[in-house]
C-alpha cells in the first residue's frame, strides 16, 4: 500500500536515511521522534509517540535508533501498540519496513539480543589471524550451529587447513555445500567416543590447534539418559584431548558452558568433568597446551530457546516460558565463535576462560519482546521448570575467582578445585569402565556424580 504517513523514532544517521527509503517508495514521513534533539521535523520525544500518532493521522512507526538499549525499546513498542499503528524496529530495509508487521523470519540474532539490551560486540581478529595463519586445525561438532560458525570464522584467517569433524551426515554435508571446494577444507564424518577413528584423523591432518565443539546439549535428554551423555561429553572430551596431544597437536580448547556451574542436571555435570580434565591434562602436558571456555546461551544455537521461539511465532503459537522470572545469559552466534577463537591466543597450560556475555536477561522478556514485534496477538504461558533446569544461570562458582586477561572480553578463572592432582582423571577412566560397557544405569551414574561431587544434582 502507497501513500502512507510514516512515523520515524530516532532523527541520526539512521533515521534520516530511513526517511529517503520510505519517500522512494511512495509513503510520506510526517515527522521524527527523538530523545536528544530539537528541530522543526522533530514532533515529540519518544514517550510521546501515542499523541503524536493521534495528531499527525499516522499509519506506521519506524524505530530507528541502533543504539538504543532493550528497555528503551520495549517501553516504546508497548506504547506504539496501544496506538495501535503498525510497527517496525529493524532500521534495515525499506522492503522489510513496509510490511504490516516485522516477520520473525527478518529478525537475525543481532536484532533479537538489541530487543533485550546488549548490543553485540564486534572482536578485532588480528591476534586470532597471527596465531591460526597458515596453521592446521580440526574442529569436532563442525557441523552443529556453534561449531559451523567457528568454522567459518577460521576459515577468514587463513589457515593452511580446517578439519570439520561431526557424526552428523546431514550437518557435515549442509558444511562442506555451503564451505564450497575449498581446497584448504576437509569435511571428516566421526563420532568423537571412536579411539581409532578419532586417533586416524589426528594422524592423518596432524592440525596444530583442535577446537573440542562436540557434545550433548539438550539438558531434559541428557537428563533421561546419563549413561550416554557421560560417554559422549566425557569419554569423547578425553578421547580428543589424549589423540590431539599424541599426535603433537599445540592447543587444544574445549567449549563449556554455564551450566557447567553449580550443576543440578547431568549434561552440566558433564561439562564440569571435561572442564576438570581440562585442568588435569593441562598440569600433566608439557608439549599441548590444554585450555576451556565457558559460556552462556547463544541465540540460533541448536536447541536454543529463541529457536523454540522462533518456531511458535511462525506458526502462530503462544511463546513458552518455562518460569516467569528465569533468566539467562544470551550472546549472538558471531561473539562466540570469535571469542572462542580469541581464547586460544592467551592463557596458560589447564586455564578455564569466560567469556562477557552482559547482564542475564529475563526470558519472559525476551518472549515479550518478540510478540510486540510480531505479533502482539499472542500471548506467553508458563509451563513450568523441566527437569534439571535451573532458575538462574552462573558463569562462575565465585565473583572473586574471575580476573582479567589481555582481552577485554575474556575473563581467566581461578576456581579451587575439591579434587587432587590426578583424581579427575583417575575416577573418569574407573566410571567410563563401566558406562561404555553400560553396566551401570542413568539412576546409578547420577548417584556416583552426586557422590563425586555434584551434591546439587537431580
């Protein structure tokens, strides 16, 4: 439809630039909305825009403001859609803005974390490039959202060779279509709890530095099968760890996770473990650097909430939250793969890092905040915790053991450990004896992780 009154929030660079997009097209701006600024155009400050709707017979707001925070944002959409004009908050396209509403589809995880309030943080690589330039690297879980995007981002650096490691059929070979024939490439199909397959790749590439991505996730599996997700997260971290140093690999990073922290579910019990086996090897290697990462929740990642979300609006569902006042840590799939990276240049032998990920965020905000953007015929229900899930999320045990490194964005953890030089390690090979035998049950390993000391363990 032509001939519309458009209303812009945010009189910058953006915003103006807006403007000759929707004159272009046909539709008018009747004015501008803005915090900072005074001027003819300039119709009201942003907590105005209901009256300033009413008084300029406007058909549509455009929100134009990059950086503006989440609660700035949310305030406004809730005031734009009792106006009951149509909205857009994604100052990107005119194709877009002009719809009747935004599209879920539109909505990257860039868009989606500036609607809760943390912009995302772009990382320099040079660093990065200096270290993997020219280098051989293998990534395990390849083919899985995290580990594609680390992938690709290697690829940007120029190294000699990127292995692409997943069990996957389908993943490694949506990787290898989209990664093209590029000759410095490989796409490898293996199961990280394989020894000798695991063991033949090493030899085979013999990559200087391995990103350890491959793992169990989902927490409610996990939690109905804990013989199998100790098998794969642990055994598989170890296997790894023990093939890349034999065959004289630098650096080994393992990608943890915040659930890691506290644990209360078996999936982060198992994280902890490979965090645990991390530190061991890192005291006992004198040729392989051995380091981990933790972080939080990252938008689009395979089994993420924003991808459940994603999935409810586009079919027109209610969101699900699972608590009210639950809450998270979230980051984009770029942040991660860069800062995953980005640990590798810094650190000593056994060091476990954090990443930044802001402040967490209120899942119910984030639900709210993307039915005001798509939809605001839905509504949100509350479904109740499941199982192993925490209300809040940590990145570490104590404030006190996060200290800083020489990127601003990484953060070394010094957190004491219960357990002795070794006794990891050692327990881990007398538990696997009998878990990749399966001569233990889920109820029966979940009693040994409380007895080690997962007391908090469901």
């Amino acid at each position: 439809m032509s001939g519309r009154r458009i209303l812009i929030a945010g009189h910058g660079t953006a915003g103006r630039s807006l403007a000759e997009d929707v004159s272009s097209a046909g539709d008018s701006v009747v004015g501008y909305l803005d915090d900072r600024l005074k001027g003819v155009e300039i119709l009201g400050t942003l907590s105005d825009v209901e009256a300033v709707v009413i008084d300029y017979d406007v058909d549509a707001v455009y929100f134009a403001i990059p950086s503006a925070s989440g609660d700035v944002v949310r305030d406004f959409t809730s005031r734009v859609t009792r106006a009951g004009v149509e909205l857009a908050i994604i100052p990107r396209t005119y194709r877009i803005m002009s719809r009747e509403r935004v599209s879920v589809s539109d909505l990257t995880d860039v868009d989606v974390l500036d609607l809760v309030g943390r912009a995302p943080v772009k990382h320099d690589m040079v660093h990065a490039r200096a270290l993997i330039e020219g280098q051989r690297v293998l990534v395990t879980g390849a083919g899985g959202s995290i580990g594609s995007r680390i992938v690709s981002q290697l690829v940007a650096l120029d190294p000699a060779l990127v292995v692409c490691v997943d069990r996957s059929e389908p993943a490694i070979f949506r990787l290898g279509q989209q990664l093209g024939s590029d000759p410095r490439v490989r796409v490898e199909i293996a199961d990280v709890q394989s020894e000798s397959r695991v063991a033949q790749l090493m030899a085979a590439h013999a990559p200087d530095f391995v990103f350890h991505v491959a793992a169990y996730k989902h927490v409610p599996l996990m939690q109905a099968n804990a013989v199998e997700a100790f098998n794969n997260n642990v055994w598989g971290t170890l296997n790894v760890m023990r093939q890349a140093e034999a065959h004289g690999a630098k650096r080994v990073v393992y990608v943890s996770t915040d659930k890691a922290v506290h644990p209360t579910n078996v999936m982060g019990a198992t994280k902890r473990i490979g965090e645990l086996i991390v530190a061991d090897l890192g005291r006992q290697s004198t040729s392989t650097r051995f380091s981990g990462v933790r972080f939080g929740n990252v938008l689009e990642s395979e089994g993420s909430v924003m991808q459940t979300f994603r999935q409810q609006l586009q079919s027109g569902r209610n969101l699900t939250v699972t608590h009210p006042d639950i809450t998270r840590y979230f980051m984009t799939i770029d942040e991660a793969a860069q800062l995953v990276i980005q640990t590798a240049t810094t650190g000593q032998n056994g060091e476990l890092f954090v990443l930044d990920m802001g402040d967490p965020i209120r899942v119910f905000d984030l639900a709210q905040s993307l039915i005001n953007a798509v939809n605001p015929q839905l509504s949100i229900d509350i479904v109740g915790l499941r199982p192993g899930e925490k209300m809040f999320e940590e990145l570490s045990y104590q404030a006190s053991s996060v200290d800083a490194t020489t990127h601003p964005k990484i953060f070394v953890l010094t957190e004491h450990d219960d357990h002795g030089r070794g006794e990891t390690l050692a327990w881990v090979e007398e538990t696997l004896a009998e878990t990749l035998q399966h001569k233990i049950t889920d109820e029966e390993l979940r009693a040994r992780l409380r007895a080690f000391g997962f007391s908090a363990l469901q």
